[in-house]
C-alpha cells in the first residue's frame, strides 16, 4: 500500500482493489487507521462507512462543504447526522441514499447517483436547511471472503450546476410564455393594422421600402404597387416633394413629424396631377439595439374636408361683408328718405341689383303671410323647380310648416329680433324622385320695416351647408374610429395641455383608475394620480412642456394599495414651434421591475453568505486541532463496529426474504406490462386502420377522380375537338379535386401529431381537440378553465394531451355518455386536469380489465412525467378522472 489516498478516492481502481489478494486486503485494513490523517486530508468529498452504515472518517473537504465539525460527524449513525430536510419530502434523499448503500452491500459492486437533492443544515439556523445537490459514488472495501469491510462514499457538490439548469430552465419557460403572449399580441395589433380607418404603411431600410400596406392605404392609391418597392418609386410625387423630405429626415434623426392639411399633387383616378390635401404623421420604428429600422406612415386624404371649409369660410365671409354694406346702405336710405323720392328709387334699384348680384341666397319676404317679394338666383338655385315669386313661403315650401325655420319666422315677424342660425337640418323632397333628403342651411332672418319703423316683411340671408356638415361628421367618426384603435391597446394613451389638463385618455385608464376615461376630460393630472405619485414625474413634466420627447421609468403610488412601476414617453405637441400640450404613452412595467428587485436581493444575500462562510471556515480550521484528541477513541469505536458485523449478516437474510418479494412484485408488473403492449399494438393497428380507411376513401377516390377526368381530357385532344370553356370547367373540377385531397392530407398529419400544440400550446390543442370530438361523437364537451396558457415542457405537455386524449376515446367508446367537461386548474403544486362525463360508468368487476388495458397505459405516461392520475366511477353516475402534474417537471 504505497498510496491509501489514491486507493480509497479514485473510482478508476476499484475493480483493482476489489482483485487484490486477500494476505494484501488484510494489510490495507490493518494500516487504515493509521492513515486516518491522510484520508482526512485528501481533497476529495469522502466519507468512510462501517457496514451497518456509522461514520468513521471523513475529509476535511467535505466538512467545510457542509458547515460541520468532525466531533458532530464522526461515530454517527449516517442518516441521523444527515436527515431529510422536511420541506423537501419530494427529494427522498434518505430512503435513495439508502437504497443505494443496501445494493452496495448486497452486489459487492459500486454504485452511482448522478443527481441528488441532499440539503444540509443551516449552520447559522439549525431547524433549517439549505438547499445542496450532489453527484455521488459508493464504493465496497472487500474482505477476502468477498463481504464488505468498509464503504468508501465519494460525493461531488453541483448544486450550482443544477441551480444554473433551473435558471434556465424558467428562463426558457418565461420565454415560451412571453412568446405566446407577443404572438396574441402581433396578431391583435396586425388586425388594428389592417382594419385601421386611415391608412396605415409599414417602409423599411434607408431605401424607405414598403413591407406592410393596410387596405385603406391601398384605396388611397387605387391600381398601384407598394409592396418591395422604395417610397419614390412606389409614390413618384414624393421625390422632389417637401414631404418626401419629411419621411427622409425622420429615418434619419428619429423625430416624428407630422402634417396637417398638407397640398400634395397626385396622380390618382385621371392622369393628371390632382390637388389633394393631406393629414400624416411619420413615425420612427426601432429594432432590438435602438436603431432606426423603418418607418411607420399615418395617412389620411381630407381634401373634401378642406375644401368644404374654405367653402363654408368664404360663403360666411360673404354673407357677414353683405350683411354689414346692407345695414350700411338701410341706414343711408333710412335718412335719405326723407329728403327726395328720386335719390330713394335710384337706392331701391341699386340695393336689388346688390341683390342679385351677391353670391349668397338672399329673399325679401312681405306681409304677415311671408310672399315672396324678391328672390335672387342664388337662392332660386337652391329650390329648382319651384316657382317663388308672389307667392307665401308655406304654399312653397310645404315642407318646413312642422320645422323649427318656420317657428322662427314667426318670431322675427312678431318681435323684430333678428335670428341666425349656423347649422339647421331642413328636409326637403327632391324633384327627381320626390323622396325627402336632408339638408343643412345657415341663415339670417332679419324684419323689415316700414317708415312708420312698423314690420311689414322679413329679409332672409341663407347659405346651404349640407356638404360641409357631411365632411365635418366624416371627420368626427374618423376621430371615433381613431379613439376605438386607441382603446384597444394595453397602454395608457392621453393628451395633456398647457394646464396640465386631460383632453383625452383611451379606456385603458380605467384599469388603473376609478374613473371612465370621458370623466377624466378637463380635470388636472395631479387630482388624478395623487399628490406621491405627481412629485415623481414632475420635472419629467417640465421637460415635455420645454419640447423635449421625454422617456423615463418611474415608480408610481397613486394609492396606497395601488403601487406601479411605469415605462413613459411624453411626445410634445408642437403648433408653429409652441408647445401645445404633449402626448402620454404609459406601458405597465411593474413585473420586470419586481424580477429585477428581486435578483438583485439574491445577489445581495449572497454576498453576504460567502462573508458567513469565511468566518465559519476560520472556526473549522480551530476546531479542526481540537479532533485530533479524539482518534483513541475512534480506534476503540472501529472495534467495536467489527462485532455488528454478525448483526449485519441477519440483516442479508431479511434483505433475501425482500428481494424474493421484489420479484414477486417484478413478475406482476411484467405481466401488466404484457397487457399494456397488447394495448398499444391495438392502438397501432387502430391508427394504421384509420390511415387506411382515410387513404382509401379519402385519397383513393380523389386520385381516381382524377384519373378519370385526365382519360377524358386525353381523348377530347386526340379528337381534336375540345372546347375553351369546357377544357377550363374540367381544369377547375380537377383542381377543387386536389384542394380536398390536400386537406384530407393535413387532416390525417394532424391527427398523428397535434400541430396546434407545437405552435399553440397545451391550452389551444386541448380545446382544438375538444371541439373536433365534439363534431366527430356528437358528445358535448366543454373546456372549463380560467388560464390562458399552460408553461409547461414540450414533452410533458405531449404526455398531458395524449391523457386526456386517451380519456376522450374512453369516453366515445364505453361511457354511452351525452355531456363531458374537461377542468383545468393552477395549485400551488401545478396544475390539476379533470375529464369528466355522464356516462353509464364502470361496473366494480369491470374496472379490473379498464385498468389493465386502458388506464395502465395513461398511468404509464402519468409516471413517466411525475404525475399522479385517480379515477372515480359508479355505475350509471359517470367516470372522473383526475391527473395532477407538477408545475415543474422533468419527464423520466
């Protein structure tokens, strides 16, 4: 024995030291103890075992591993020195640990653990433990009649490792459900996208190339191009255009730019150039590193609205400069009366040609019964048809008797005061077809008077409003349609002006607040998230109100019991270089926050465990001079063990006794499994049935469809005669013949591996598969449950569905059952799955043979994943069955 050391720590020599002549194994055993300090020393983690399992020795490695002194350890039966931590039962750390020491002593051969959770106590706590995985080896020290003289227990700490696979682990799992919720999240913005009342494009690429275009972007550019094309290409107008600048300089510098009514000639429905006016806002997008990677471009064609307006502004430019020069020229007639009836003619006849003349409807209306005295061509332009003159306003426009305008005359006529009125809703038939159709006017109704200053007729100045009404309320239910998008999104979307006033807030303010978001319109933002949460934004507030784009996180307490951590942007409102007020976006950060917190709480608690561990490792090392004092006694204690050795051999006779049994029990799960095979070769047979009964029928029939209609096609084109209409008619038949036996394909692919779950997740297939047992049994099945996704493993997923899946074939098989539901529920533990029917349920005596061939293959796969499946059945009252999973499992 030149190096004992090297013997009793290195796995590689076992099978040497197992081979060693007995006269040399006596001599290791005779000079072990002597070589106690250098087994101590060695820097592997060792134990040295007595066969009834007492410590004998053990290396000062593991004793700084595990926070321990050797007066503890050494003499110690080895399951109390080391007991199971009892907020970890699932570890069975004793009972693994000894079944792997009892097959040591009973094959004479090593045996290996390659993971273990073991915790240790915590030095500092006693009554608590810290949380320790291992990989470990036990070796036998044979006697030279084969028995064990000692037990040589190597073990290696990985729990670092293991710490490090869990992270990942959660980290993939968090990844997986992030992903899910991003892709829901794509698919509602893309239909936000696509259906967006205004046009919306998607340019990418210093080239400005267009790779998303909505339909309504589309309509504004009928019959052209825009996918893969650069903007000037796509959009020619643009290349020397201010705005073709605009959208340039935004990918540039990332600032967006918006404009309102801006003139843009294009060429549209003719192949001239049009005067189109236009309202747009371009805005920057950003890849993952911050970089600019293309543009989103907001369009929205209003030049009927433009036009509309500058109408109504001119129209009422008109009318109020008429208005004024006729109270001028009334006045001056007035005087001028009284002087000479020749100056009056001369002023009566100008004031009628200024009548006719003016560009606004104008009509003098005389006498109590309101004749029409004088009518110029503009107002007989908005009634033709219509004979006016001499005759009263009833008996010629029947249709205002029941209308406000009517009302109104009266009163001029009566008191004298004169009424306008800026938009009024007046119905009138049409000549073409005689229906009624609605018509906006603005008006003035102003008394005449006599010289004796008695009202003797009414003055009426009146402009037809219809179109500009009909632009207006266009825009109102694009602002309408705009606040829908807006209040879909999960960010808190407002507008605050120079008063730090809410002039717009989207519904998601209503999550966070408790106040419809039309409440929160004119009141201050300081009333609203409280006078805590308001100091932490305010310079962030000052500075969007300065024309800095502002983005900032922040913690918010708007309440007491309401704290959020937020992500904002303040986009400034700027109108001719004034700031306006500036947009809100606030996206709800706290999770991330929290995770954040909490790591680097663990960092911290870290740091300072390594300092509690450099303290302990100095106490060690003083307690360690303390244990040489005690190798006498250990000398003693190993003679001692050696008598136990008999006690040991009655414990081989019981462990013969339980190995017989084992076999007993072994030959039974030989049989069940037997039956399972039996099981599972009839699905196969099943499955290959049904592949062949969808081939046959389904593929069969349409390829010889096929085959027909090519025979026929073949023999019309050797005659030669074979007509344009007929050969396409036949061409589509075959091609609608190729679309079902694609989908009688994917069908069958589908049924053999779930897709949906692969690209879904459990929660999805389950449902997808619900519904299509529910059309394929005419069983009503309903998926209960409040989850909207399930994390767990692709494989354990797998195993789930396929439970349940073998559930359902029960069902639809044996149950005779009308109604099924499946539950799904998160516990603490994980998640409970609960299929259920109404069926005739299972006989007592027949539910031996469900077991072994139905249940045995689902409790298989339930095992195989570390769950744990229960079935609960009476005749005539149904069948339950219930699969706990653990959230966290790793499929055997």
């Amino acid at each position: 024995m030149k190096d004992l050391q090297k013997s009793l720590s290195t796995t590689g020599d076992v099978s040497k030291r197992n081979n060693i002549p007995s006269v040399e194994l006596q001599e290791m055993i005779g000079v072990l103890l002597p070589f106690k300090k250098t087994f101590e020393a060695q820097s592997g983690l060792s134990l040295l075992l007595s066969p009834d399992l007492t410590i004998l020795a053990i290396t000062d490695s593991l004793l700084k591993e595990i926070y321990r002194s050797r007066r503890e350890i050494v003499g110690g039966y080895l399951f109390d020195v080391f007991p199971d931590n009892p907020d970890a039962p699932q570890a069975s750390a004793t009972s693994n640990m000894k079944a792997s020491m009892e097959k040591v002593l009973a094959t004479g051969l090593p045996h290996k653990i390659d993971f273990q959770q073991y915790d240790i106590r915590d030095p500092e706590n006693p009554a608590s433990f810290i949380e320790r995985y291992w990989s470990t080896i036990t070796i036998p020290i044979l006697n030279d009649d084969g028995s064990t003289a000692y037990i040589l227990h190597e073990t290696v700490n990985i729990t670092e490792e293991v710490k490090a696979k869990q992270q990942l682990q959660e980290s993939k799992e968090r990844e997986q459900t992030a992903v899910a919720h991003a892709e829901q999240q794509r698919l509602r913005l893309k239909r936000l996208f696509d259906h967006a009342p205004a046009g919306l494009a998607i340019v990418e690429g210093p080239d400005l190339v267009f790779k998303e275009v909505n339909d309504t972007y589309q309509q504004l550019f009928p019959g052209r191009e825009f996918l893969g094309l650069p903007l000037t290409e796509a959009l020619p107008e643009l290349l020397h255009h201010p705005a073709g600048d605009a959208v340039r300089k935004v990918y540039e510098t990332g600032e967006t730019y918006e404009g309102k009514e801006v003139l843009i000639p294009m060429v549209r429905y003719k192949d001239q150039p049009e005067d189109l006016y236009w309202n747009f806002i371009n805005q920057a997008i950003y890849d993952p590193q911050g970089n600019i990677s293309g543009i989103l471009l907001f369009a929205l064609d209003v030049t009927e609205f433009v036009e509309a307006r500058r109408q109504v502004e001119k129209g009422s430019e008109a009318v109020q400069a008429l208005n004024q020069e006729l109270e001028e020229r009334v006045k001056q007639r007035t005087k001028e009366l009284q002087h000479a009836e020749a100056e009056a003619d001369r002023q009566s006849k100008r004031l009628k040609d200024l009548f006719m003349h003016a560009p606004a409807a104008i009509c003098i209306l005389d006498g109590p019964e309101l004749v029409y005295e004088l009518v110029n061509p503009v107002y007989e332009q908005l009634f033709p048809g219509r004979t006016l003159l001499g005759k009263p306003i009833l008996e010629v426009l029947p249709e205002i008797k029941d209308n406000p305008v009517y009302k109104h005359f009266r009163e001029v006529y009566e008191t004298g005061k004169t009424h306008e009125e800026s938009e009024l809703l007046i119905p009138f038939i049409r000549p073409e077809d005689g229906a009624l159709e609605n018509r906006y006017f603005r008006f003035i109704q102003q008394a005449r008077c006599n010289e004796q200053e008695q009202i003797d007729g009414i003055i009426v100045f009146a402009l037809e409003v219809t179109e500009q009404v009909a632009a207006r309320k266009a825009v109102e239910t694009s602002e309408q349609q705009l606040r829908l998008v807006t209040n879909a999104l999960p960010v808190l979307i407002g507008y605050l002006d120079k008063e730090e006033k809410y002039r717009f807030a989207n519904k998601a303010y209503e999550h966070w607040f408790p106040l419809k978001s039309e409440d929160l319109i004119g009141r201050y933002l300081r009333d609203i998230i409280g006078e805590e949460a308001y100091r932490n934004v305010k310079e962030y507030i000052e500075q969007g109100f300065a024309g800095q784009a502002v983005s900032f996180e922040a913690r918010m307490p708007y309440r007491a019991d309401f704290v959020k951590h937020i992500q904002t942007n303040y986009v400034p409102d700027l109108k001719d270089g004034v700031v306006q007020g500036f947009y809100t976006l606030v996206t709800d950060v706290t999770d991330q926050v929290l995770i954040r917190e909490a790591l680097e709480e663990s960092e911290q608690k870290a740091n300072i465990i390594a300092e509690k561990l450099a303290i302990a490792n100095q106490s060690l090392k003083i307690a360690n001079k303390e244990l040489g004092n005690y190798n006498t006694e250990l000398e003693q204690r190993v003679a001692e063990r050696t008598a136990a050795l008999l006690e040991t051999n009655r414990l081989l006779k019981d462990q013969i006794e339980e190995n017989k049994r084992a076999e007993d029990s072994l030959s039974k799960s030989h049989r069940q499994l037997q039956a399972l095979t039996k099981h599972l070769q009839e699905m196969r047979e099943e499955e290959r049935k049904y592949i062949a009964r969808e081939l046959h029928d389904e593929l069969g029939q349409s390829f010889t469809a096929l085959k027909i209609d090519v025979a026929l096609l073949l023999k019309k084109l050797k005659g030669g005669k074979i007509d344009q209409a007929f050969l396409s008619k036949e061409l589509q038949s075959m091609m609608k013949t190729i679309n079902g036996a694609i989908t009688s394909v994917r069908e069958i692919v589908a049924t053999l591996r779930p897709a949906v779950l692969d690209n879904f997740g459990l929660l999805s297939e389950i449902e997808s598969q619900a519904q299509d047992f529910q059309k394929r049994t005419s069983v009503a099945v309903d998926v209960i449950t409040d989850l909207e996704y399930i994390p767990l493993e692709q494989e354990t997923s797998i195993e789930v569905f396929r439970i349940i899946q073998e559930s359902m074939t029960n069902i639809a098989r044996h149950a005779a059952a009308t109604f099924a539901t499946i539950t799904i529920d998160e516990t603490a533990e994980g998640f409970n799955f609960t299929v259920a029917d109404n069926g005739k349920g299972i006989k007592a005596e027949n539910l031996s043979e469900i077991r072994t061939f139905g249940l045995l293959g689902m409790q298989e796969r339930a095992e195989r994943i570390g769950a744990t499946l229960a079935i609960d059945t009476k005749p005539y009252s149904g069948t339950r069955i219930t699969l706990e999973v653990p959230s966290t499992v790793t499929p055997q």
